[in-house]
C-alpha cells in the first residue's frame, strides 16, 4: 500500500503568517480559504493525480483543504 500526503495551498492564514498579521489567539484565519495562488497550486495536481490508482481519499473538513 502506497500512501501519500497532500497539503493544501496557499491559504489566508499562510500569508497572514508571512506578514506578521497573524493572531493566534483570534479565530480569524482558522478556517481559511485558499489564495488565488493556493488555488493555482492546488489544481496542479489535477493534471497528476488521474494517473495514479486511487482507492480511498480522506480530506480536512476544512475549506482550504476541501477547495
């Protein structure tokens, strides 16, 4: 069995985290979306994963992870 872990993109949280704008004591980003560049990482895998034999995805509940 071949298992593989993918993270999502980009999200708000992850810029937030790279500007020094992020509060962790504030539930702002804890369900963040993706970015537009997020977005784009995150369909890049589109053009790879048809190829591989797939027989079970589990995904975050999260939006970031389910966008």
């Amino acid at each position: 069995m071949f298992v593989l872990f993918i993270r999502h993109g980009q999200s708000l949280a992850n810029v937030a985290v790279d500007s020094n704008a992020y509060d962790a004591s504030s539930s702002r980003y804890a369900d963040a979306p993706l970015t537009d560049l997020g977005r784009s990482q995150a369909s890049a895998w589109e053009e790879i994963a048809p190829s591989w034999e797939v027989e079970e995805v589990l995904c975050s509940p999260l939006i970031r992870a389910i966008e």
